[in-house]
C-alpha cells in the first residue's frame, strides 16, 4: 500500500503547521487530528489538506 505525505492545516487560521506520512484510505475521509498551533498558541483541529 501506497504512503503519501499530508500536511495538516488549522482550522482557525488556517496555517498549515504539521506534515504526516499517511497511507491512501479507500473511503476518502480525510485525517483530523488536535494539534497544538503556534500561530493560535493553543490546541486547535488541525485537517489533512492535499
């Protein structure tokens, strides 16, 4: 199975401040993970972006 590199973006500010390793998912949902951003300075959900 195929890995591709994601980047999580905030979903406050929008900055995308994290980048992941993900496998390719089947079904097409995409990662949400709380993450803390240093723009915000707090933790935030931060979602896959292309």
């Amino acid at each position: 199975m195929a890995t591709k590199k994601a980047a999580l973006a905030c979903t406050v500010c929008g900055s995308r401040n994290y980048s992941k390793a993900v496998s390719e998912n089947k079904h097409g949902s995409r990662l949400e993970i709380n993450k803390f951003c240093k723009y915000c300075n707090k933790y935030t959900l931060h979602k896959e972006t292309k």
